[in-house]
C-alpha cells in the first residue's frame, strides 16, 4: 500500500519530514510487522493495567532496541 506523497496524517516541519521518511525507508515489511505485532501484544496488556503508560514505554523500547540484537 502506498500512500500520496501529498498526504499527511501528522504534522511536521519540512525537515523532520525528511528526516522521517529516509527512517520509513530503511524499515522492512518485517520489521514493520514484528512492530504492529508488538503493539497488539501491548495493547491487550494496556487495557487491564492500573499504570498503562509503563506497558506503553516498554513496548516502544522493545521496539527500538529487537532488531539492534
């Protein structure tokens, strides 16, 4: 799927949108996948927490540092 290089879902100044798009870029299907995965996984968690914001944090670290292994 593709999406209009002329559409924005968040706004951003030119340069961080640059900036953005080269890390889109360098990101696999997998990657990405593993990462929606992750989310999901999360968001079950997320739901039935008394502090989300911690299940939050940890999947996006897991999220940063998975494919640096």
């Amino acid at each position: 799927m593709k999406v209009s290089p002329k559409s924005s879902f968040i706004e951003l100044l030119p340069d961080s949108m640059a900036n953005a798009r080269r890390q889109v870029e360098q990101l696999t299907v997998e990657q990405l996948s593993r990462m929606l995965d992750n989310l999901i996984e999360t968001d079950k968690a997320f739901r039935n927490s008394s502090q989300p914001q911690i299940f939050l944090e940890t999947a996006l670290i897991r999220m940063i540092f998975r494919d640096a292994e």
